[in-house]
C-alpha cells in the first residue's frame, strides 16, 4: 500500500499515511485532537482543514463553501490523501481543552489513550514505571451534536458514536436503567453529559451519565479485607492520589478470630448472612467516613477494588465457604467476574463496579496476588520471599520464572487480636519497649505520643525479644523471675508493662504466659512455613535475595528484633524490605490500570499452591520453632553471637 | 380527597373513585376493557356508558346525540365521578378479549402464520436453507471431574475448563446468583449439571445452572409487538419447531388506537407505566396459556425475541417515546443491547434474555428488520416491495444492493378500529361481501359462518370495491344512489350491510360516508407512500419484480379487489406474494439462529429511512390517490378496463 507523508500546521507534526485514508484518521494518528461531532460522517462540518500543499481526494457534500473551496478548505473526514500534504488545522476544528493545562490535558487523557506516566506502588521502594495509568472507571466529558432531520440516530447510538472518537471499544455496554434515562437527561442538559465507563470483563460498560461535565469527580476505592483488619484508600482517578486511608478491625471478628471458625459460623442459621453483614458494615463505614471527611458525593465513587484471602471474598459476596475447609479444599470461585458493588452491599454509587482481584487456591486468596503484583515478585530474577504476616499468613518463593505460595494459620495476635492486652496499630498503641535488664523497669513508646491503651504487634515482637534479652523468659517463653512487674494471674505468670497508674486507664497493660504462647505459635507459623517452602524448592535461604514483608504491623518492625524472637530468618539486615500492606497497594494498582488487572489475572494463574500439610517435614520444622528463636540455634547465628 | 363506589353493570364490580377522576379511569382500575381508541381525548366516541344512578359531570362533545343524552349515555373518558355511580357499560364499549376461542384462533393463525417446521419463511416460496441452527439459548449437559488434592481449581473454574472443551467462546460470564448456588449444586447432584448458555451482545452467558441433565427442555419464545395485536409462539430450541402461536389484543389499545396516541398517553401521570403493563400482561397472559397448554415449565422458557415498532419496543422497555413524535423524530435506542426479560417484566425463567430486534428509526422499528430478514428482500436480485399494512404501515423497497423504508400512517382501520362497524378478523366479522348490481342486496360471509357481528379489514376492501362496482359510491366515495339500505345518518349517508334484523344484533352494521374517508385514507396512505419510494428511487412499478404483502390481514385479502379501490398498484397479480406476519417470522429467525441476529443487526444499519413528508411531491400523490382507485386511472389500467 503507497503511503504518503502527512504534515499537520501550525504543530509541525508528521505522520505516515496510506493512500485513501482520511485525513482525520491521519490527524488523530498524529495525535491531534480534531473535532468530529457526527464521528466522521460528514455532517456535522467541524472537521475543516486546509490543504496547503498536495493532491486530496474529496467527497462532494453540502458544507463546503465555493469561497472555502477556492481557499482549500476540506472536510477532513470526507478527504483522502494522494500524496504528501502538508494540512494547517485551524483553531476552530480542534477539539477545545484550552481550559486545562498541559498536565491536566495529559491527566485526561491517560485514561483514555493509556499513554500518561506510570503508577509507583511503594513510592520509596522502587523507582522505575510500573503500570500507566488507565483507571477501572474513567469519566469522558461529551458535548454531542444535537439531532436533525439529517442526523436522527437515536440516543443511544448518538452517544456511542462520540464514545467511539475516544478509541476503539471491544463491545460497548448499557443498561437498560441508563437508556431509560437517556433521552431526558441529553434534552434537558443541552446534550452536554459525562459518561463514566467501566471495564468488565471484556466489554467497556456505561456505568454511568451524568448531566454536565462532572469529569473532575471521578473516584474510587481499594480495599484490602482481612481477617482481622480491613483496610480501605480512596483515590482520586484522575490525579491517582490517595485522598485518605483509613483501617479498623473487621466487624466479623465477633464470630471467630481466624477463617476456619468463620467457615464453620458461616454453616449456621444466618450464619453466612452475618459475617456477609458484618463485613460489608465495616466497609461501608470505612467509606462513609473518607467520603465525609474529603467532602466527596457518594454518587461520584464508582468502582472499588477489593483484595483478601478466598474466604474474606467467599463471605463478602455471601457465597458458601464451606469447601474451603474440607478435603480437597475446593472454593467456590477464585476468579469472580466484575460485579455492581450494590451486588455484594457495598455503597458507592448504586452502578458503581467491584473487582475482586482472583485468588489462586482456598488458601492463598487475591490479598497474595495483589501482594505479588505491588512487589514485583513476578518481575525478579533472583528468587525473593514475600512473607504476609496477617491470620492467615502467606509466603511467596519465586522470581520471574517461578512462583509457589503457602499459606499460614498464625493466628491474630500480631494483629493485637486475642492476646490480653493487644490492639491494632494506632494511637496510644505501644509499638516500642526497652527493658531494664537489672530491674525490669520498662520504656516504652506509644503511636502519636498518645497515653497507652494496649499493646500491638510490632509492640509484642519488642516485648519479647527485651523479655528474652533481660532473662525474663526462658526459650521455651515461661516467665523464669520474680520482681514487682511479675506475678500470678489467671493466665500463668504475667509481667505487666504498664501499670494502670501510668496509664490512667482501667487495667494493667501486660502480657501474661498464655498470650506469650499465642504469639510463640505465630511467629513459628510464619517461620516454619518459609523455612518449609524453601526447603520445597531445594533453595536455602541464602540464595534468596530479598525478603519483602508485608502486613498491617510492617511500618514498625524492628528487624532486629524479629529475627530475635525467631519470626524473621537469620539472613543479613540487608536483605529485607518492608513493604506496608501490599495487598492494598495491589488492589490500588488494579484500579488505577487495567493492564495491572490483566497482570493479576495471569498472576492468579501463574502462581502455583502448595499445600504445607502434605509436607512429611512439616510438623518436626513447627515443633522445632516453638522456642524463641528456634531449637536449633546454628539457623540464628547472629542470635547466638 | 372524597371517594365514591362506582359499580359497574352488568359486571357487578364496584371500585372505589376519587373526585373528578374520570368514568374511564375507573373502569381501567376496575380491569374492565372499554374502547378508547383516542386514548381518552373524548373523539372516537368508543367508549359510550350509561349511567344509571348518580351524580356525573360532563364534558360537551359533538359525540353524544340528544337523544343519547336523554337516555343517560356519556363518554366514559370525558365524565367525571361527583357521586356513588352505577355505570352500565354496553358490549359495544368492550373490547372483547376472550371472545376468540382457541380453534378461533387456531383457524385465523393456520392461514396468517407460517407454519413451517423449519426456519424457512415461506415455505413453497424459497427452497434453500437460510440460516443455520444456533439458538439464543443452549443447554449442554456436563459430568464433571470431582476434585482431587491434584486438581483443586475451583468449582466456577472447573465448569469453564469443561465448557471450553465444546468450543471457543469469546468470553464467559455468569452473574453472582449463580456463582452463589454452584458449589452446593455441583456436590448434591455428584458433579453433573446441565447450563444453559446464553447470547449476550460480546460475550457468551452462563444463564442457569441446573442439577442433571435437562437438555431436553429449552424453550424459547418470538413475539411481533403490534400497535393492536400481538402475536407469540413458543418454540422448541432443541427441534426447532414451532409448539404453538397465540395472538391477542394488544391491551394497551385502551390507552389509544394508533402510535401516537399512545406517546401522548405516556406523558401522562403513570401513563408510561400502565402502557407498560398493557403490554407485558398481554404477553404474559399469552406466554402463560402456552406454556401451560404444552406442560412446559416456565423455568425452562430461556429467553424471548421481540419485534416491534420503535414505540411499541419503548414502552415494553419503559422507555420514554415523546421524541418519537417531535421533529427529529429520535427516539432513544433503536439498538437495545441483550437483557434480562424480567427486566421488562416478561415472566419467563427470571435470568432468562431479551432481545429486542433492532429498529432502523422512530417511524421503521425492529418489526420491519424482521420482515426485511424473513422476507429475504435483502438477497434479491431484483428491486421488490415488502409491504407491512398495520396501524403503522411499512413499506420497504430494495433488492440485494439497497433497502429503503417509509412509514405511512394509515391508521387502523384496516384493523377494524376507527370504523362504526369495524372489528378485527375474528369470528363473526364480514370477511367477504357481493352487492347486487341491480337491487343492491348484499350477500356476504363471515369468518367461522358465525352471525355478522361486524367488518373486518379484509371485508371493507370487499365492500368498497362491490360499491364501487354496482355504482353505490362515486370515485370520491360519496354515496350516490337511493335504495332502502341506502340512508342519511348523523355521518353523512349510510348503507347498511345487515340490519339488526338478520344479525339479531343491537345494531345495523353498515358504513357511511365518513368511515369511507377514513378507509380512503387508509388506502391512500400505502398507495401513496409505496409510490413515492418508487419514484424517489428514480424506479416505476414495472420494474419492481415482487411485492409481499405482510399483516394481520393478509390470508383474507383479495388482491383483485384491493387494486381495484387502489390499495395495491395495479401490477400483474403473480407479482404480489402473501406473506403472513412477517415481524413474527424473523423474531422466530432470530431465536433460532445466531447468523441471523448479526444479519438483523446488519439490516437494521443499512436500511435507509426515508422521510416522507420531506418529498417535494408527497401532498400531491397522496391527494390524487384520494379517490376509488385514483385520479389517474392510466395507473390502473385493468381498473379502467
């Protein structure tokens, strides 16, 4: 096919072009922004360019003036190219973006085009571009040509055939609750409407008309769900900042600490209808107060993304888990396809979509492919660890090449959960101690400086390794001294770390022997399931680069420390990095981009289960970690020294 | 508000009635059927009652006579309720739904439907195969693998993996009510299931799933929406074949004879939604007798093709059709994507589809596309008319290369509506009529040798042309001779078919001069537009080389006679083809067959609308075929001879 060069004035910009095509499909190849109200059927006459120099092909049409013709004024959808051009568009045929800045102008069309700058997952962590930037739902300002005799498409195909100037569409979706509304709302507004558009599946859908030009409100939600926290962001989609974050205990916790009594609740009477309730209240007042704390209409949220392990997914969208716990451990669905929020009860706007990102097994759920997918495991060619410590901890081994996950029952004390004193990471939570190691005196820092209301995770792993260090406990954890802090309670022996005095609160804060065996059985959870799949692998932890740890308590351990009490491997400092909630960065990836969703989905397929139980080593490696650090002290060399 | 009782006689149903809301309100909220061809406008005159006790108030009308007046008639549209009423409303008010039994029907539907076992139109007429067998909805019966600790994708995955083994599918998808009841479904019934898989738009449905295997049944059903009858069949997917076909009134007629009449009633307070629930009763109640005459489960009904015109398709979807009627004429979607019936309220399997045949514009709707498509006008090598005589007549000109479509309004009375003696072909009405050339006795027959109750459509095209012959009527359609079934009237003069006497009726059936307008008009109206499309296509009669004649009346048509009072041009008689209800025939296609969707699609884009009343020479040709056959009798050269 003869090509020609196409040469577009005042902007100097040259594209290649076949013959017979239209000089407003070279333009928009260049990247022009011409107008084209009727979508290039040469009605609407807002497409007037002049040739300056070469030979043009013009389909005779009523629009053109003999005056404008003298001048070579063209119709650029109804001319062709037949040789080299140069073509001055004026002014008054490019579509007008003059109110936004170059920046702003690029921000719009990002969504559009995929081509603006790239989201970072963990600001700090990583420099280089990850994904661009192309969010779940995007907002695209129309201003259709109004109807005539000549130009009656109906409604509907109006707005799809000034939809499809923006790009090509696979298939276009509606609902009939849009189309219903359709012919008023244009009438109404002068034909000036905002049409939000959200990826499902494999069709674009019309979320959402809005009268006017409401582009600028354009947001959305991640979420991360967990056992024990759920943790939720609002984003602004056009700007792709985070406006505000904010986390609170999972309201189901109230019928189980961890998921498998979840399950077994799930199978009551209601049972199911409670844990779906209580988590999507929690949600939904995780919501409510971002919304009100930015001054955000509920009506312009219109999608959420939401990562968690299979059974937080299972009961989000009142689907029985009850297979996740029996033989051979078969969940319902780990690919869910994109929902209406509505659907599952969360509130956002009524049409606004869910994604829940896919899960690979019963045990390894969408928080470990969206963890994957902020680390950028899948991108190493090393083989790293993500360890995730939650309840249901998870461990990943693998690089580019490779990629097994486990899953760990360990239980929500590092979450503050079911040990006496603890509390989730916030204000007045004590996230550091040092202990006197001649009379057990104790200094602690809170979160905020605040007054002390408990004890959270990075506060505990602390705790412990000072308790190890001053001999207050023994390997095995048993409280082995006396003194004024330590006495006998219900619980064993317990050591109080902040009198009620100090406090000015109602009870001691302390840790007792029962809560340091809870937390014994955590940290060996975690340690024995890494040490396991390594060992899976034929790897040994020297050979893997880096340990990447995520969770709720991330942003406050001491490394140190950890390795101390044995939760962590032995390895040089170096080698670890923290990462935050990486199921949350995840799950704001894939709302931010639909290429981190299509990566998530290969994720999900890509990464490979392996099931801890069936290992013949298992039950000795958890046995042996039951001591802080670990019986076998040559694994913990700097421990020793 | 104050309420009174109205009781309605001979009924004896009472209904409570606000002040000042009008007689006819009532009898709707009392589920009465009165004729209201005008939608209430109090101009038909249908809807005569009688009130024989209470207080009323009246509207002046040039309609009631005073000898009405004295005997307590009233237009139940334009009196109001001032006190308790009882309301006598005579049978001549009613519009008779159930008065057609089910041999009744049968008989009329033997002749107007095809009743070809397969696909094929017209069965004699076109000998190859059209379409090839993909139904809008397929049942496959799966035995799936039990999950092993080997093989733990999930349930959802593990029906996809074995769906996959029957064919590419582009994308699947399959909503949360299903995802929801899979994993208790698949293990209660030991893996084996059947799912019904449906078309929607891009991506291929996972519509049920349903325990063992239930291929047997899969049921669908077509519908032709007509602005005064509907017509539904039920058909068996598997074989193809037609169960059964049921026609009725549309009950919407109670809001209003003709098209617009029926966008001026939406407009109205709830008007849009008693439209709509005219509509979907009338299916319903027709869904329901065939259903439960074949003994078929509702829940294996699996999805519905409806054809329409663009308004009656409006209101089925509630969509608002006022710009139907205001220049542009647009209206708001004549492409409607694939939904879920029961969101148009047709109560089939509640996840069963919708499709919605596409309509070219607010004047040709889907029920021309599926003309075009069962006609096969689209594939002729020579140019050839599809005549569509309905409320809203239709008529499509074009061959292989090209299709154009006008719409005349030619009202109803045709269909036995607007006229003093009219009815629609049913039993009792006159269907056939001889007038004595010397005495004017008139011999005639009506459908089922029933006693003459009144004309139908096909009956007053014999009538006319029989005055016409015997010299009754001039040219203009004035009554010219003396006779004693010649009389004068309140409507200009009268003849009168058949006196009360020998119908042991109520009332003489006759005609006068004003409803000899009104068929005049009728007649003018599709003469008219059929030749104006011929000549804006620069073609003449000569060269078109068929015209299929589609409508509710077609089997009872006689062609000499309807060219002889210029209905139909007057072409060689072997041109004209009969085919029945042609909407009905390509919603059936389109049921049965994937290729012929696309293909409705394809149509529905390439049918040029072509606007009437925009041709220069419009007034005048409708104005010369204003006379019994035309003002230029060179047209009708047989006519003349």
């Amino acid at each position: 096919m003869q090509k020609f060069k196409v040469t577009f004035l005042p902007d100097n910009l040259t594209v290649e072009a076949e013959k017979d095509k239209t000089i407003l499909s070279a333009a928009i190849s260049a990247g022009i922004n011409i107008n084209s109200n009727c979508g290039g059927d040469g009605i609407c006459g807002r497409c007037k360019v002049i040739v300056n120099e070469g030979q043009v092909s013009s389909q005779p049409n009523g629009i053109i003036t003999p005056q404008e013709r003298k001048n070579n004024v063209y119709l650029a959808c109804l001319t062709t190219v037949h040789s080299d051009l140069k073509v001055l568009i004026p002014d008054s045929s490019r579509i007008n973006f003059d109110k936004l800045t170059p920046e702003e102008l690029e921000e719009r069309l990002s969504g559009l085009y995929s081509k603006a700058e790239d989201i970072q997952p963990v600001k700090e962590k990583f420099e280089d571009k990850v994904f661009t930037h192309s969010p779940f739902a995007t907002k695209i300002y129309l201003e259709l040509p109004e109807p005539t005799l000549n130009d009656s498409i109906s409604d509907l195909e109006r707005l799809y055939r000034a939809l499809r100037q923006y790009g090509e569409f696979p298939a276009i979706a509606t609902g009939l609750f849009n189309i219903r509304q359709l012919g008023e709302l244009l009438r109404d507004y002068d034909w000036k409407v905002t049409v939000t558009l959200g990826r499902r599946n494999e069709t674009v859908e019309i979320v959402l008309i809005e009268p006017g030009d409401t582009t600028a409100n354009n947001y959305g939600l991640c979420f991360d769900i967990g056992t024990t926290t759920i943790s939720g962001q609002l984003v602004d989609l056009n700007s792709k900042k985070i406006l505000g974050t904010k986390a609170t205990y999972n309201q189901q916790a109230a019928f189980g600490s961890d998921v498998i009594t979840r399950i077994v609740y799930a199978a009551k009477t209601d049972g199911l209808e409670k844990l779906h309730n209580a988590v999507t209240d929690t949600m939904n007042q995780i919501i409510k107060d971002l919304v009100s704390e930015h001054r955000i209409d509920l009506n312009s949220v219109n999608c959420v993304v939401c990562s968690g392990n299979t059974t937080m997914i299972h009961l989000l969208l009142s689907m029985d888990p009850s297979h996740i716990r029996r033989q051979p451990y078969v969940p319902t669905a780990n690919f869910i396809p994109v929902l209406r929020a509505a659907e599952a009860g969360i509130n956002i706007n009524p049409r606004g979509l869910l994604n829940c990102v896919p899960g690979v097994s019963s045990y390894v759920g969408g928080d470990t492919t969206a963890g994957v997918l902020s680390s950028r495991l899948y991108q190493k060619e090393e083989a790293c660890i993500l360890i995730d410590i939650g309840t249901n901890g998870e461990i990943v081994l693998g690089n580019k090449d490779f990629l097994v996950a486990c899953a760990a029952s360990a239980g929500p004390a590092f979450e503050g959960s079911g040990v006496s004193s603890g509390m989730r990471a916030s204000s007045g939570a004590i996230q550091k101690v040092n202990i006197d190691k001649k009379d057990f005196s104790v200094k602690y820092s809170t979160i905020q400086d605040a007054a002390p209301r408990g004890i959270c995770g990075s506060g505990y792993i602390d705790l412990l390794s000072e308790m190890l260090d001053a001999g207050i406990i023994d390997k095995a954890g048993k409280i082995k001294v006396e003194g004024k802090r330590i006495r006998q309670g219900e619980n064993g022996k317990e050591f109080v770390v902040c009198f009620k005095e100090e406090a000015n609160s109602e009870s001691d804060i302390l840790i007792n022997e029962a809560d340091i065996e809870n937390l014994k059985r955590s940290k060996g959870a975690i340690y024995s399931a890494t040490a396991i799949l390594v060992r899976h692998l034929a790897l040994d932890f020297s050979s893997v680069s880096k340990i990447f740890i995520a969770g709720g308590f991330g942003t406050y351990l001491d490394i140190e420390k950890a390795i101390r009490i044995g939760l962590l491997p032995d390895l040089e400092r170096s080698k670890f990095v923290f990462i935050g909630n990486s199921s949350l960065a995840g799950s704001r990836q894939i709302l931010l981009s639909a290429q981190a969703r299509d990566m998530a989905d290969a994720l999900a397929q890509k990464i490979t289960y392996f099931e801890l139980s069936v290992d013949p080593g298992y039950m000795d490696e958890y046995s042996q970690s039951l001591f802080f650090p670990h019986t076998d002290l040559t694994r913990f060399p700097t421990v020793r020294a």
